[in-house]
C-alpha cells in the first residue's frame, strides 16, 4: 500500500454519483438497503469530521 491509494476516494464518490443501470432490475427491499448503507456511510463521514473539529483541532491552537 503506498500514500497515492490511500487518499483515492474515487470508488466513494462513484459509490455515491453513479448512473442507475437499466438491465438491473430493482426492487423495494434493494433500494432500502442502499438507501440505509448511503446514509449510515454519510453519518460515519460526519462524526469523523465532527470529532476531529472537537478533539484534534484544540489540541493544535493551544
């Protein structure tokens, strides 16, 4: 693993923008499980910038 892959968030941002396919089909429970993982990946992100605001921050302005 070297520095260049670590911050590559292009399959995150694919995961997140991507174009419906029309050959897949789809169905309620899918969509569900999508729509739950999207949102529980966003409130991850969020709480990580959250507490890096919090906790990392002040320890660098003292």
């Amino acid at each position: 693993m070297n520095g260049k892959n670590l911050f590559n968030f292009g399959p995150v941002l694919g995961y997140y923008f991507r174009k419906n396919d029309p050959n897949r089909k789809s169905n309620f429970n899918l969509k569900t499980m999508h729509f739950i993982n999207k949102l529980s990946l966003a409130m991850f992100l969020i709480c990580l910038v959250v507490m890096f605001v919090r906790y990392i921050l002040p320890a660098f302005t003292r």
